[in-house]
C-alpha cells in the first residue's frame, strides 16, 4: 500500500511540469474504464445494500405492501424458535465441515506433495471433481445416494459391514448426511488450495530440522504449519462463510422443505421460506442482516489473526 | 538397505490410500451414470451394475434408456441446457470484460476518486449474497426485470471479487515501463488496455471465465427467485423440479444430472490447468 503511494506520487511530480495533459487523460480513461463496472455495481449492489437497511426495518407482503417496524423484525427474531433451530443446525453443520473437512483435506495435501507420489495429477483431478458438481446438482444425487433401502450408501455399508439398509440419513440423521455429501464435494477443493500452500514450505528448513533430529509430527508443527498458516486461515474463512451460507443442499434433498422436525433448515433456507414463500421481504433481510454482521466479524478477526497478508498487496 | 525397504514400503502404502480415496470419490459418479440407465427396481437390488449371466457377470440386458426417454420427453430439458448455456457464456464474458478493465484502471491509472472506488472493492467483497437477496428482488421489481434474464446476468456481470483479482494480477502482471513506453509512442489508454494489458492477463482471464461459469451453471437460488416461467428454468432448477414428491423417477432424475453434470466436466478436463491456478492465485498471491 505504502509503496504504491510513493509511486503515484512519483509520477505526479514528473507529469506536472510540461505533460500535464497526459495525467487529464489518464483520468478520463480510468473512469471511463471502471464506469461500466460501477454503474452495475451501483445498481445491483450499493442501492439493494441501503434498501437492505430500510426493508430489514419493515414488515412487508411482497414488494408492494410495507410497514415500519423499526427493530420489531430483529427483537422477533431473537424470540423466533425456527430461526435459533435454523442458527443451531447451521452452525452445527458449520462446524462438522471445518473439524471433518480441513483436516482431511489437508492431509490429502500432505499425501499428495510428497516428491514420491506418481500420477499426482491425476488423484488431484479425481479428488477435485466433485467441486465441479455444484450444489444444487450433488443435492439431486445425494437425495438417491442416501435414500433409505435403495440408495448407495446403506446398500454399500450393508455388503461390507453387514450395515442396516433401513438406516434412515433423510429421515432422522440429517445433520451427518448433510456434512457426508459436502464432504464428497468440497474435500477436494480445499486440498487444492492446501496444496498451493504447501509450496511456500521450504525444502531446504525441512531437511536442516530432520538432520537435527526433529520427528516428522515435529517437522510438521515447527517448519510446515507456520509457512501455510496464511493461506490455511483464508481456507478456514473461506469454509466458514461457504457453510454459513447453506442453502440448495438440504433445501433440495429434502425436497423444498427443512425436512421432518426442520432438522436441515439453515438460515439462508429460512431466508429464503420467510421472503420468498411467506413473502416478508422484511424480516428476510433483517435475517440478511444478522448473517452478514457475523460474517464480517469472523473475517475481522481472521485479518487480525493471520496478520492482514492476504488483502492488501 | 533397511531405510530403502522401509522406504518403498511406506511409498506403497501411501499409494494404496490415495487409490483407495480416489475410489471413494469416484463411486459416486459411477453411480450416477449406472443409476441413469437402471430400472427402479434394480437401483435397489444392485451396487452399480445389475447382477446377471451376461458379459462379465452383469445383466446388460436390464439396462435401459427409458430414463433419458422420460428425460427428454417430460421434461423442459432441452430448453434449460440452451438456457444455462446462454446465461453462464454471457454472464462470463460480460464480468470478465468489465472487472478486468475495472480491475486495471484501479491498479495502473491514477485519478479523482480512485481511492474511494477502491475502497468500495475492499468493502463489497465480503458482503454475503443472501444479504442482497430481499432487497435485489425489490430493486429488479422496479426495474420491471423480474423473469427475464437480464434479472440474472446484469447483476453477476459486475462482481467486486473479480475487480479484486484482477487488480492483483495487474499489479502483478502488467509492468509500468511497458505502459509508459506505449504511451510515449502515441497509444491511447483503452486501446493500450486491449492491446498491451489484456494479453499480459491471460492467465487470470480464461480463469475468471471459468469460474464465473461454472458459477452461473450451478446457481439455482438466483433463476429459482428471479424467473416464473417454467420455459426460461435453466437445468439447476429444471433438474431439482425432476424430483416428484411421492414417486421417484431414479434413472429419470440421474439421467437429467448427469447432463448438467458433464458439460461443465469435459469443459474443465479441458482446461483443468487454468481453472486451478485461478482459484488459488486470490490466496496465495499478496
């Protein structure tokens, strides 16, 4: 950041004796560069974002009828039972995803960076793919996968471990079938992301501390971990705010529904219930709301944490 | 002698986890293509090819096409895959255009304003898209947008993440001396953005392209909100309505899966090189 001021400083001072039109000009092409970009941003996102701040204020029946609420839609919100049964699920399955998920993943990672490994490129691929699926197409499989007395699953589980093909994953245990089918799709995505950190370790400090004597968990706590923290805290955020943000994989699976006892309700699906089905477009963005301040306060604190190396440049 | 045996093996067994994941991975794929070709009744009673005194064991006469019939005949197929094709090349192109040339005059040209632009960039990429879903509906009812595409394209073509990246890869890729150089010898700003920056950007551009289609191809909240009439669905939501509420069609249901599934497969087998190097630059470079 710092640097760059210097720069345009810099070129500041030179343009301002005799070419000055060459500055005017770069001006006028800098707005008439970014001008396409920003009339659509402002359209279609700075004016919903400030709407966003009156609606989440209003009771509203479609876009047409409204009336002010003034806080009302957050204090309702906090005494709503599906809304805290929506924040538990989530988070719970926000959670599962991030103790289940990027641990393996990154060992996948470790695996697959060792210099011996052939046909590396093609178990990356492999493991890659499902992240090309996109949700709502996975949502469709997973719906048969699971499924009770025909589906992948139990009928695999059943010819290797004697399994019960009864067990019922939509029916009761959705939670866990939610966190299986992520972890079939997004394993592999955040390997590749794990994997491009792992090139920052450096060889030559691995070798140096095996030679000292230190063991390979060791190698891994002292040597590998510091040089992928920055990256590993970015997948982390990244992981977090793509859970937080659930939405077509149950609402899908569970055909259009939280499913029995709202067990696979998340907040985007309540959202999306409240505004879309209900029609209060009101409470849905006092729900928007709610969201996007925990989202930013985790990703504060994931700037302070990892040091603020990603964002700036 | 002892450290190679102890080597090899440790190698072999490495190797026979990774085949082993691998497998877990791609059985559901498998599955996918077996599923779309059985009967209901075999879906239950077979892994993935129905068991029988065919070929190789299996029975291949119990195969079938009746769920592609089905597919292609009851269904808005057709129209959905000519609808997310349509949607996702338009929207790529146009947010590629616009956050590259964006992103570039935010990296490379000084101006009034500048800083401010910049730091709606910062701010607008952490704000979560269900926020704007309430309100963006609002906004496209009265621009009297709602079911048509422009609900859908307008919107994505203007991402705050994709002026972020390529800002970086300007900064990155695009060197001062080269600009300074073209403007000597008379090149106009636009022009040099095309001639000299853009190709200096390719990487991050086929990149972007193809995250921001697989993006579109993949989005079903955005047309489930935005569109009514069933003949503009594209496949996420013609696919997800495929499920019957009492009686599941399974070979019906994977066949459509299956071909939203594979396009954007082979298209990425194409071009596997691009897309990873895109997805991780936004972390690791900075």
């Amino acid at each position: 950041m710092t640097t760059l001021n210097v720069d345009s400083s810099n070129v500041r001072v030179k343009v301002k004796a005799p070419v000055s039109p060459l500055a005017k000009r770069s001006a006028i092409a800098g707005w008439l560069m970014l001008a396409p970009w920003l009339l659509l941003f402002i359209t279609f996102t700075v004016w919903p974002l400030f709407m966003a701040a009156g609606l989440a204020g209003s009771q509203t029946f479609g876009p047409k009828a409204t009336t002010p609420v003034g806080f009302g839609n957050f204090r309702n919100l906090l005494a709503d039972p599906l809304f805290l049964v929506a924040c538990k699920n989530t988070i719970l399955y926000t959670l599962g995803s991030l103790f289940i998920q990027l641990p393996l993943a990154l060992g996948l990672a470790l695996l697959l960076n060792r210099p011996d490994i052939r046909a590396r490129a093609f178990f990356r691929l492999v493991i890659f793919s499902p992240a090309l699926v996109g949700a709502a197409f996975s949502a469709m499989m997973f719906a048969v996968i699971l499924e009770k007395r025909t589906g992948l699953l139990n009928l695999i589980l059943n010819r290797l471990f004697g399994w019960d093909v009864q067990f019922p994953w939509l029916q009761e245990h959705i939670l866990p079938s939610l966190i299986i089918a992520s972890l079939w799709q997004w394993t592999g995505f955040n390997m590749v992301y794990f994997l491009a950190a792992l090139q920052n370790v450096r060889q030559d400090l691995l070798e140096a501390a095996r030679l000292d004597g230190a063991g390979p968990i060791r190698r891994f706590m002292l040597v590998t971990l510091p040089a992928i923290k920055p990256v590993g805290g970015f997948v982390v955020l990244l992981s977090v705010i793509g859970s937080m943000q659930l939405f077509e994989l149950p609402y899908i699976m569970l055909s259009s529904s939280g499913g029995p006892e709202n067990r696979g309700l998340t907040v985007v699906m309540y959202l999306y219930q409240q505004g879309f089905e209900a029609g209060d477009l009101g409470y849905a963005s006092a729900i928007g709301w709610v969201l996007a301040v925990f989202l930013m306060m985790l990703a504060l604190v994931q700037r302070k944490v990892s040091g603020d190396s990603e964002v700036q440049t | 002698m002892n450290t190679r045996i102890s080597r090899i093996l440790q190698s072999g067994v490495t190797h026979a986890g990774l085949v082993f994941v691998s497998v877990v991975f791609l059985v559901p794929f498998l599955w996918l293509i077996a599923t779309s070709f059985k009967t209901n009744s075999d879906v239950a009673e077979s892994v993935l090819l129905p068991v029988g005194d065919g070929l190789f064991g299996v029975a291949w006469d119990r195969l079938n096409l009746d769920g592609y019939r089905k597919l292609f005949n009851e269904s808005p197929i057709w129209s959905g895959m000519i609808a997310s094709a349509f949607l996702a090349s338009v929207t790529a192109v146009c947010a590629t255009l616009l956050s590259s040339m964006a992103g570039y005059a935010l990296a490379k040209l000084r101006f009034r304003g500048h800083k401010l632009a910049l730091g709606l960039v910062m701010a607008a990429v952490i704000i979560p898209g269900p926020l704007l879903l309430a309100p963006g509906f609002v906004v496209l009812h009265k621009m009297g947008l709602l079911d048509s595409y422009w609900a859908l394209i307008l919107p994505a073509a203007a991402p705050a993440f994709g002026v972020f990246l390529f800002r970086q890869a300007a900064i990155g890729a695009v060197p001062d001396t080269l600009l300074e150089a073209a403007r000597i010898d008379g090149c106009g700003e636009v022009r040099m953005f095309f001639m000299v920056a853009l190709p200096l950007l390719r990487p991050m551009v086929g990149a972007f392209m193809l995250i921001t289609f697989l993006g579109v191809w993949t989005n079903f909240i955005g047309p489930q909100v935005v569109l009514q009439t069933p003949g503009k669905f594209p496949l996420a939501v013609v696919v997800a309505q495929l499920r019957g509420t009492y009686y599941q069609e399974y070979a019906m249901m994977m066949a459509g899966t299956l071909m939203s599934v594979l396009p954007v497969l082979i298209l990425f087998l194409m071009l596997q090189r691009e897309f990873i190097s895109g997805l991780t630059s936004g972390a690791v470079k900075g």
